[in-house]
C-alpha cells in the first residue's frame, strides 16, 4: 500500500522556531530561578540542615530542567536539518528533471 508523502519545509522551519523559542523562554525563567534560589538563598541566605537537603533536591531539579531545554535544542536543530534535506532532495529532483531529454512542461 503505497502512500504520498507530503512536507511542507516552511512549517518544520516554523515549528523549530518555536520550538527554539520555547526553549529560550524556559532557559530564561531556569536562569531568573537560579539567581533567586541557587544564588542568594541557599548561596548566600540560608544555612541550616534544612537548607543543605533542599539544596540537593534543587541541584537534581535543575538538571533535569537543564536536560530538558537541551533536548528541545537539539529538536528545533533537527527540523531544521530536516528542513533543509527536504528543500536539497526536491531541488535534485527536479534539477534531474529538467536535465533530462523529455520535453516537460516547466512547474
């Protein structure tokens, strides 16, 4: 059973923009995140033994952000990849169309 395949390579060109986007927003509110808790209060502000078993659960919890907004990078860098091997493949198909001896219409 075949079937037609059919990609729109402006809508993977949008998609990893927003996927792009996306991931900034999130890498910004980790960083404002990072600055409040990270930074001045288990840094600067808060010791107790209370402090340092948050700390660690923090530290994991950020990771895990980390690993997260890293994962939509490398996705909105794949839809582009995509993208563009979409747009090179047509580009060959028809550069081989119209190299060849048939006489065709233009599209």
């Amino acid at each position: 059973m075949g079937g037609e395949l059919r990609v729109d390579p402006n809508r993977l060109w949008e998609a990893s923009r927003f996927v792009s986007d996306q991931a900034a927003a999130m890498r910004a509110q980790l960083k404002q995140l990072d600055d409040t808790i990270g930074k001045r209060l288990l840094a600067e502000g808060w010791d107790s033994k209370a402090a340092s078993a948050y700390e660690g659960s923090w530290t994991e919890w950020k990771q895990g952000a980390d690993t997260v907004i890293a994962a939509l990078d490398d996705s909105s860098a794949a839809l582009i990849t995509a993208a563009n091997g979409y747009v090179a493949q047509d580009v060959s198909f028809h550069d081989g169309i119209a190299g060849s001896s048939l006489d065709l219409p233009e599209i």
